[in-house]
C-alpha cells in the first residue's frame, strides 16, 4: 500500500514540460492550448522562440532545446539554484565572495537552460514556401559556405519534395 502510494504522489508531483500549440479560432484571433490544433494534419510546425524567431520543425511538437542563461556583469550563477550573486574578480578563473571572503573557482561551462518552445501549426505549402525563401537567402548570402547551402537545399527537398 504504501508503494502504491508513493507511486501516485511521484507521479502526481513530477513537474512537465507542456508544449504549447498557437491555434487560429473563428474569429481570425489566436487560442493557446495544450493539444494540437484541430485540422492540423500536415506534421509540419513553426517553432516560435522566446524573441520572436522562428523555424519549421516536422512532428507533433517543438523539441525541447537548451539556451545559455544571460550573465550580468559582476555576477555568477550557482548552477545548482540558478541564483546570480555578486562576486569581485579574484585574479585567474577565480572570484571572491565579498560577504563571506571564500575564493571561487570557475571552471565549470556557463549555465544553461531548458526551454520549449510554442508550436503554431503551419501548412505543408507554407512551409514549403518559407523553406524556398531560406534556400534562396542562402544562395544570394555574400557569406554563404557550402555547409550553409546544403543545409538550405536539403530543407527544401525534404518540405517541398525537390
């Protein structure tokens, strides 16, 4: 009994990422809900980050991704709270704690973390459109690479079919 138990408050209490579908309502505006949108059938989504940008992704949800956390100056992130403190350079990878006058190495990479992000179903000629957009971006880039154009190309073959 108690086993059963501790099963049901672990499941009840285990956090979950819910991934968010953008989806149109009658009246032209926008309904946030946490299951795809009806008549979403293509497979194809667009991905909205955080700052407004975008990118087409095929499946039935956006992909969980990792984002550096944004650092202040003066400031370190305890990677086990993700609480910033301020810290005086102590010379080398090293900083002083001015409350407490401990030495802290920095060693370690910068902190990250994990963000999902909203799923706006799209149409599959919608995405092939913004896939030929990206591809004919890419082929008039003064800065393009080969890697660039392949990567272009092969996302338009693969929502366009050639």
């Amino acid at each position: 009994m108690r086993v059963l138990t501790g099963l049901l408050l672990f499941a009840v209490a285990t956090p979950s990422l819910a991934q968010i579908y953008v989806c149109p309502d009658e009246r032209g505006g926008k309904v946030y809900q946490q299951k795809p949108c009806a008549g979403s059938d293509s497979g194809i989504l667009r991905c909205i980050k955080e700052n407004g940008e975008s990118y087409i992704h095929s499946g039935t949800s956006c992909p969980a991704r990792r984002e550096p956390v944004a650092q202040k100056p003066g400031m370190v992130t305890d990677v086990a709270t993700g609480q910033q403190d301020f810290m005086v350079p102590g010379g080398g990878n090293g900083m002083i704690d001015p409350r407490t006058g401990r030495r802290h190495e920095l060693i370690g990479p910068p902190p990250t973390r994990q963000v999902q992000d909203i799923a706006e179903p799209i149409s599959r000629s919608d995405a092939c459109g913004e896939a030929r957009a990206a591809r004919d971006r890419a082929l008039s880039d003064f800065n393009r690479t080969i890697t660039t154009i392949r990567a272009a190309e092969a996302r338009y073959e693969r929502l366009c079919g050639g």
